[in-house]
C-alpha cells in the first residue's frame, strides 16, 4: 500500500465521503480549483473504492480506470503504467492505411481480448494495417454493441480489463498492426450512468437522439470537457493506440467560439509530438460538413478524417438496387452516384436530399487529400441495423463482392473493412443486448419490433436480449477454408498487396480521380494514381470498357477478362485492375 491521492469534481455537493474498502473518509474541498474534492489515503492496485455524496449512496469513481464488477460496482485502483510492454511501437499512420473493423464480443465465440489475439496473425496475412475496435467501455452485461458504455475511462471487464486491452494492443504490435478505438463522447448509456448525481454533465439546452445533450457548452463545461477529452488521452497513452474513432460527432452540440473538437484535435497533436508517435483522430459525421477535417489553421475542427457514408450508400444502391430509407437519394442513377462520391467524396455537397427534405452538405475542396475519408461496403451499423443484421453476402454474388472489394480497397479513400467482409461471412451481425435493467430491456426489445413494423417489416427481428442473436453474429472461422469463401479472401489479400505496392495511391487529392460509366449496362471504371479498377455490375451482360492502349492486367476476379481493340471485356459481375 503506497499513499495516492484521491479527488472528484462535485460542485455542488456539501459533503463527500471516500469509500476506501470497509473504511468511511471524509474528503475536503480543494480550495484552490472550486468543486474539487481530494483525500490522500493509503491504496494500491485493486483496492475497491466510490464516493458518497451527502449522505447518499456510495457510487463508481466518474473517472474510474477499471469496473471489476459492472457499472453498478465499486472502482478499483489501477496503476496505468505497471504493464511491461513486450514490442516497441512506433506508431503507424493514417495514411496509406487499410482498416479492419471489429468486435470484440463477436469476433470470436469467447468474446474476450485473449481469443480476439489468436485472430491477429489472420489480419497480418491479409495485410490490412490498423484494427479498428467497436467501443471497450463497460456496460451492464456481459455482450452488447458498446454504445451503451457509462465509463469512458474504464475497459469491459468481461472483455479482460485494462489488462485484457494492453495485452490485445501489444500483441497487435507484435505481429506490426496498429490499434484504432471506438470512443463515444455524445451520450452514456441508459444504465448504469451516475455522472449527473456529481455535477452538471448534461444540458437540457440542447437534445439529442438520447435525451440531454452533453454540457460542453453551458456551465460548468470546462469540466466536463476536461473530463472527456482527458479520457482520450489518457486511452491514447496508456494503452499505446494509434487514434481513436469519435461516435457521432454531429450530436455534439457546442455553441462556444473553440469547438471541443477543435480542443481535442489540437491536445492529440500535442500528444503525438509528447510520444513521437502518430496519432489521428477519424470523426463519424453525417452533416457532410467540410469543417470537420479542415485543419485548425484554417478555421476546421482538425480532425484527421471521417467516415464517408456517402460512398457507403452510392455503392450499396448500385450493388443491391435498394431504394428504401436514406437509400432513396441514391437510387436514380446509382453508377452516376458511386461517380460523384468517387471523385468528390459527397455525394450531397449543397444537393437536395429528399430524405432530409432539405438541401443537404456543402463541397470540397478538390484540392483535400483522399486519404481523410474512409471508404467500405459494410460497417457494423449498415449491417448491424438492418432488421436481420444481413451482410452484403447474404444476397450477393461472389462477383460482386469482388467488385465492391476493388472500389474499397483501391479507391481513393482509406479503405476500411468489417470483420469477416473479406471472405464473404455468411453469419448475420445482429443488433443485441444484455441489459441487466428488466424494464430497460423489455423497452428494447419493443421499441426494436415497432421501428422496423414501421418501416413496413414483415418478418422476424432478432430479439435482442437473446443470448442466440449474439451467438448467430459471432464468426465462423471454418468459412476461410472454403470456397467461394477462399477465394474471396485471397481476392482481398491480392487487392491489398496491389495498394500497398502502389503506396502513392493514398497520397491523392480528390480532384485526381477520374471516372468513366454506363449507367444502362451498369459498368463503372475507375482511374486513380496509376491504376484502373473496372467493374461490371450488370448480372448477364458482359460489359466493353474502353481503356487506354496496352494496359497491364494486374488482377482479375473472373479469367475471363480480357482486352481487345482499346476495350477491356468483362463478363458479368466482376472485376479487373490494371496498369
């Protein structure tokens, strides 16, 4: 036991106590930074702890590094340096990246950050670069999505811990990948949330899709954004990542004059030059807002990049010929869409968007570099939220999860993948839960049923506080060794191998891209650096693509692909790349 300090910010509270074990401790007020309250008392890793606030219940630190038994349990002391790091890392960047979205609690059966290490020697062969976790904060349960976490200092502890992600992380290093987190700074979770019992977290002066909004503006914020940038920092440092993810930055409501995320970019800068490691910060956003990856000098939020849903939905309408939801705007001329957001990035940059009933967006400079939009066919939430939580496998054909794997992975934009994308996973990824509260589950369970009866659903929703509907999105490993799922994968590999070798294909801007299409017989070729990708989409047609003179065929889905006379023939639903 060694004598640490204890401390939290209640400004309003007029008496806390320290729960040190069995011991009650008065805490006293830090004169000197106003709503502080500290103790030093003997402790040491694993010593439980929380704070009582006027004689009321004794709660988890808001600041916890580690949950031992749930949200609801008392916090344990955790040393963030003690884990002895076996790899030296020096960081990877954003750029020329390839990412691999995955879950935790699904990638393998176990659900733990031990069984997810076995899989990384898998994701060193295929030869993508980053992979990109859904969020590791506790929540109530056991399994769930993780945008439900209430400790955004904290790691699930039916995951491993802090210890399980320092483990994951390093082993991740030694086998050369970089390690990008999920982190949600827009809402806590609807159980399990203490920090409005400790101070004025929440603002009723702005909503959001879960209620109040985080208070980063009104008062008390300073505190507040301390508190959540303080904790992406601190996952950055003491957990060696190399960026994070950042949930939904449009439901960030911030009325003051430097935007927190502003605040955040610059502070992850300042890291990376602290570290002398790169660091990146990718932004969720669906306002198609230029601002967010326009740097700070320049009047941006800074961010490094964002997920480009605008190619997601162009590509999925041209693949699958949808036209329900936010799919609607796409599906007109979906071979002229996939064009526009291939060489412009948004496909609403100022348009009307009949979704929206609105104008929606505004340009780019042609001038940005691609490498800050990520480009993918799936994600877990275009997968994960559609009723049965199909993939674009479940009614695809293997060709055109060729093709949708060449306009990915050799597109302008950092391509990133959905764990199991790259052999085709027949296994649904389904929306589910474990929560603990039986009136919050029950209200899930409902409200799932009714939004997809609304949207004119007539089958079955996976009931999502079933143990079933996590165990039937978990991967089957024994797909890979079979086809077409084999070949699928060396596809995939055979792909990323190309855009490695031709690194300079994530050193564009957007306005370097050119683009030619048909939109009656469904091809669609693609120039980027010194490649052309060509896809035939048309289901029996074989499609005549003109290229330039005596290009050299790198790679071909189907043998099939030949060129003749300045026109590349391809038969229907495949691909080529050449040079």
């Amino acid at each position: 036991m060694v004598g640490m300090r204890f401390e939290v910010w209640a400004p309003v509270a007029e008496r806390v106590t320290l729960r040190l074990e069995a011991r009650e401790l008065p805490m006293q007020r830090d004169q000197a930074r106003p709503g502080r309250w500290t103790l030093h008392a003997e402790a040491g890793p694993g010593t439980r702890y929380g704070f009582a606030l006027d004689g009321g219940p004794v709660r988890p630190d808001p600041r916890s590094r580690r949950q031992p038994d749930g949200p609801e349990g008392l916090s344990a002391v955790v040393d963030p340096g003690a884990y002895e790091w076996r790899h030296p890392w020096q960081g990877r960047p954003l750029t020329g990246a390839v990412l691999y979205e995955l879950h935790i609690g699904t990638v393998t059966p176990e659900g733990t950050f031990e069984a997810a290490a076995g899989r990384l020697p898998h994701l060193a062969r295929l030869g993508v670069t980053h992979v990109e976790l859904m969020p590791v904060s506790p929540f109530p349960g056991t399994h769930g999505w993780g945008y439900d976490g209430v400790a955004p200092w904290a790691v699930h502890e039916p995951y491993g811990g802090p210890d399980g992600l320092a483990r994951f992380v390093d082993a991740a290093h030694g086998v050369g990948l970089g390690v990008v987190l999920d982190v949600v700074h827009n809402h806590l979770g609807p159980s399990g949330n203490h920090l409005p019992a400790f101070g004025p977290y929440f603002t009723d002066h702005h909503r959001t899709p879960w209620g109040a909004a985080v208070n980063l503006d009104g008062p008390g914020s300073d505190e507040v954004r301390a508190y959540f940038g303080g904790s992406a920092l601190a996952l950055l440092r003491d957990f060696r990542l190399d960026g994070l993810r950042l949930d939904a930055v449009h439901t960030l409501a911030d009325d003051r004059a430097l935007h927190f995320l502003e605040e955040l970019s610059a502070a992850v800068d300042a890291l990376a030059a602290e570290t002398g490691r790169p660091l990146f910060l990718i932004a969720e956003s669906d306002r198609n807002d230029p601002r967010t990856t326009v740097p700070r000098p320049a009047h941006g939020h800074g961010l490094h990049a964002q997920w480009n849903d605008d190619f997601h939905h162009t590509l999925h309408t041209a693949l699958t010929g949808e036209d329900q939801g936010y799919y609607a705007d796409f599906a007109h001329a979906p071979m002229a869409a996939l064009a526009k957001t291939l060489t412009g990035a948004f496909f609403h940059d100022g348009s009307y968007s009949a979704f929206r009933g609105r104008r929606h967006g505004a340009p780019l400079d042609p001038m940005v570099p691609t490498h800050r939009f990520l480009g993918y066919a799936q994600n877990h939430d275009q997968v994960g939220n559609r009723a049965a939580g199909d993939r674009l496998s479940a009614s695809l054909s293997p060709g055109l999860l060729a093709c949708a794997a060449a306009l990915v992975l050799l597109s302008p934009f950092t391509p990133m993948l959905f764990m199991g994308e790259e052999w085709g996973a027949r296994t649904p990824w389904q929306y589910f839960t474990d929560h603990t509260d039986p009136a919050l589950a029950r209200a899930v369970q409902e409200g799932r049923r009714a939004e997809f009866a609304a949207h004119g659903w007539q089958g079955d929703v996976p009931d999502p506080q079933s143990p079933h509907t996590r165990e039937h999105s978990c991967l089957d490993w024994s797909e890979p060794e079979r086809d077409p799922h084999a070949a699928l994968l060396a596809w995939h590999q055979d792909l990323i191998a190309l855009r490695r070798a031709h690194s300079d294909l994530a050193r564009t801007s957007l306005g370097a891209a050119r683009v030619t299409y048909d939109e009656d017989t469904r091809w669609l070729a693609l120039s980027s650096g010194p490649l052309s990708i060509a896809v035939n989409l048309h289901p029996s047609e074989r499609a005549a693509v003109p290229l330039p003179a005596h290009p050299e065929l790198l790679a071909a889905w189907s043998t099939a692909s030949q060129y003749e006379g300045g026109m590349l023939l391809l038969p229907p639903e495949s691909a080529a790349v050449l040079r």
